[in-house]
C-alpha cells in the first residue's frame, strides 16, 4: 500500500526522548455467505441465513440502534423476533421508521437460523451494507493533520471478540483512527460489530499491508509510536501520553512481532501486582488509552490555569 503523504521533520530526536533505551527493546473468522434473496429459503449448502452480495449481519439491540443513530451505512432489513422483550426494542422500531427502513417481525425460532446457535442476538437482527473500511492514506494524512492525534495499532489480534473489545475501548476514548494488518488478524465481523456495541459505526478503522511501513509513516508525521511488552522496562504512566501518539498493542497469545517491537520509539509495560502475568488486550488497550485521557485533560487543565493566572 501506498501512502501518499509529505515528510515532516520529527519534532526533536527520538533519542533524545527515549534515550538509548530502545536497543533493550529486543524480545478470523471469515465472514459467512448467505443465501441470495431475504425470503429464508436454503441455499446449496442448506444454510438458510440471509445475505446479498453487499450485505452483512449485526445483531443485538447496542449494535443495530447505534447503526441506526450513526446512519453511517444503509440498513436494508431489521428482523425482530416475536415477544421480544428488551427494552430498546422499541427504540429500534421508531427509528427503523423515522428512516424508512423496513422491518419484520418472525418467531424466534425463525430468527435464530440467521446467527450463530450461541449468538446473544436479543431479538434482532439486521442486514446492513457492507461495513467500510477507511482509506488508510486518507486516515493518515486526517490524523497528521490533527494535534495531539491520538492512534491505535493492533499488531495481529485474531480473537474478533477482543478486537470488538478493543474498538469499543478506543471509541469511548475518542481514538482518531485504529489501523489493523490485512492478515492473520480478525476482521469486521458480526461478532466484533455484536463486542464493540456500536463503536465500529463511529471509530475509523483502516487495513494495511505493512505495519512496519505505517510506523514509519506515522513517524514521519511527528507521531510518537509507543508498543507494549510485558518486558518492557517503562511504566506505560511514565510515557508523555499528552503529545501526538500511537498505542500498538500485540496478539493475545505472542505479543509484537520482533521488527514492529525493535521499530517503536519506546516500549511500556503495565506493571502487574498478582499472580497472572498479564491483562487481556482489550483490558490493557482500556488502561493504557484512558491514561492517555486522563494526562492530556491534566495538560489541558493546567494549560486554562496558566491562562487565567496571565
């Protein structure tokens, strides 16, 4: 992949930020086919889920309202199951109607064929528009041009349930953009769509071919790209989390991969206290993002104290 940006020169040295620690630093679920048409009927395979070519499925009440509210895709059909009792339900109906989208209501039975037999579904489902990546040059250049941008790389996270976790983590800290690799590593799936409660409608995610090459980039764009290692030796609370940064967070089980770790600035840990070596993913994306959030608003405090002292 290309990446059509101009060079900036990095603000400073990275030696001089991060010293000479760095050189210590060594160390899918596919989405399913349904049948062609929305009557129900089985397909060759006798699978009697749903599908055109441009849609896919979400499910669960969070999901389908936030696609619903974010109208950042076309909903082509809500199935909601008969009986269904959740709250939101209701909330689903009035703005499948204020927007015109069509509805149905079936047996659960009926709605259960189109999920997974242990799918939370809640009692309804929906086809929307294939999900769209963004483009990934596009994001760059948008993040470059923010300040203080604050970015999400995940370095081959396969489980679709963590990486829901995840996107979920980075919208509700306001992440200006989350980059993924193009394999071995999930994809928007139902099931992330399902974790994410809807954050997939307002967080942009982009695929690229090459980590290795978009941490360059985001180097070059004055970007600080910090990884995390359990073998790290920087507390993540140590790292200046209130300048322009990249989070990149490693598969579940391995961690980064060698060149990605050896190519970020710096690498943090989060110390632990118990006896379990380390968090989840999509646990540690939650502290490491919020404590970004939390130094910035400090800066930024600080920032308003000095303005009303002059």
């Amino acid at each position: 992949m290309a990446y059509f940006m101009k060079k900036k020169s990095r603000v400073g040295s990275r030696e001089s930020r991060v010293g000479k620690s760095k050189d210590k630093f060594v160390r899918q679920s596919p989405n399913r086919n349904y049948s062609a048409e929305f009557s129900g009927q089985k397909s060759k395979q006798n699978d009697s889920r749903l599908s055109t070519p441009d849609s896919r499925l979400i499910y669960g009440t969070l999901p389908i309202l936030e696609a619903l509210r974010a109208n950042s895709r076309r909903i082509e059909k809500i199935l909601i199951a008969d009986g269904a009792r959740e709250h939101r339900i209701a909330e689903i109906i009035d703005l499948a109607k204020q927007n015109h989208v069509p509805f149905q209501k079936l047996s659960r039975e009926s709605l259960a064929k189109f999920v997974e037999p242990d799918a939370n579904h809640q009692g309804v489902v929906a086809f929307t528009a294939s999900a769209d990546y963004a483009d990934a040059d596009e994001l760059l250049e948008e993040i470059a041009a923010k300040e203080n941008s604050l970015v999400l790389v995940l370095d081959g996270i396969e489980d679709p349930r963590n990486l829901g976790a995840i996107l979920r983590a980075a919208e509700c800290a306001g992440v200006d953009g989350t980059f993924i690799p193009e394999h071995r590593a999930a994809s928007l799936t139902e099931t992330v769509v399902k974790t994410s409660a809807g954050a997939t409608e307002y967080t942009p995610i982009a695929k690229v071919k090459n980590l290795n090459r978009l941490i360059e980039e985001l180097k070059r764009n004055n970007i600080w790209v910090v990884g995390t290692s359990g073998e790290a030796e920087m507390n993540y609370a140590d790292w200046d989390w209130s300048q322009s940064c990249a989070l990149v967070l490693g598969s579940e089980g391995k961690g980064l991969h060698r060149l990605v770790a050896e190519n970020c600035d710096a690498l943090v840990k989060i110390p632990m206290q118990g006896k379990i070596e380390s968090l989840n993913v999509s646990v540690a994306a939650g502290v490491i993002l919020f404590e970004a959030i939390r130094q910035r608003a400090e800066r930024e405090k600080g920032r308003k104290g000095e303005k009303g002292n002059s």
